[in-house]
C-alpha cells in the first residue's frame, strides 16, 4: 500500500469485523474472538469503535474503547504490521480523543504492556500520564501492564 494515501477514521461496522479479526489475530498473542467483537458491536452498549481505512476500503488499523458516565477506558488499538510506524495508531488515538471530548468525558484510561516503549511514547505524547502496575495482567506471558490516563479540562 502506498503511504501517501488518505486515511480516514470513521466508527467501526459489523461488516468491518473480518478484517479487524485479521488485525487482531496479527497484533496480539491471545486476539479476541469474532463473538467478542460481535459482543462489542450488539450488546455492549458502552463500546465505541474506530477504524482507520485507506480510500480503497482497507482497513488497517481499530481502536476500541468503552464510554461510562464521563471516563473512557481504551479496550485495544492496533494497526495491521506493515503500517506501523506511519502515525496510524495515532491518528486512531487522536481519533478516540476527538469522539471522547464529544461526550463530555473528562477521563480516558488504558494499559499496556510495560515493555511496550513505542505505545508508551505514544501515549505520553498525547498527553497520558503513568498510573500504577498491573502485575502478571497480560495471561500469554505474565507481563505487568502499566496503567496510564489522561485527564481533559
């Protein structure tokens, strides 16, 4: 795919759950299912899910999070392998924040792998602050997640 296509992030469909299922199963050691994110899409009427799709209707990248009350709790982000390192995780990020602040939250919260330095960067250069350690919260291999917010004013 070329790099200078346009991107555009937009809520997430039933018919996009193939290809985040490919993403998914890409990025992560123990993916989520196709219940899980049917779950998401029909019944969790808290979830809100983002996609970022080129302008030939692939999708590269998903960012699902739960709005409560006025606080927002990433679920997962993640963008298929060949297109990290082009700002996709960002821009999905940026994309969440945008959709949050629509909803008057005033709290958006995730964890993620300690080890994970690149997310973490990320998430600090969007205004994310260090919380507490989850010990032995990811069950593929034990690893503590580290906790991070952000608070909008």
């Amino acid at each position: 795919m070329e790099t200078n296509q346009l991107i555009t992030y937009r809520k997430m469909a039933m018919e996009d759950i193939d290809q985040v299922l490919l993403i998914e199963e890409e990025a992560f050691s123990t993916p989520w299912t196709r219940e899980a994110f049917e779950h998401e899409m029909t019944t969790n009427l808290y979830s809100h899910y983002i996609v970022a799709e080129t302008e030939t209707k692939e999708i590269i990248g998903y960012c699902g999070m739960w709005l409560v009350m006025d606080e927002s709790h990433i679920t997962n982000v993640a963008v298929v392998e060949r297109m990290r390192g082009h700002k996709i995780g960002e821009g999905l990020m940026r994309e969440a924040i945008r959709v949050v602040l629509e909803q008057n939250v005033v709290l958006m919260t995730l964890e993620v792998r300690v080890t994970n330095d690149i997310a973490k960067n990320l998430y600090h250069k969007l205004g994310f602050q260090d919380g507490g350690i989850r010990k032995n919260y990811y069950t593929d291999t034990q690893e503590d997640a580290l906790v991070m917010w952000v608070e909008f004013k």
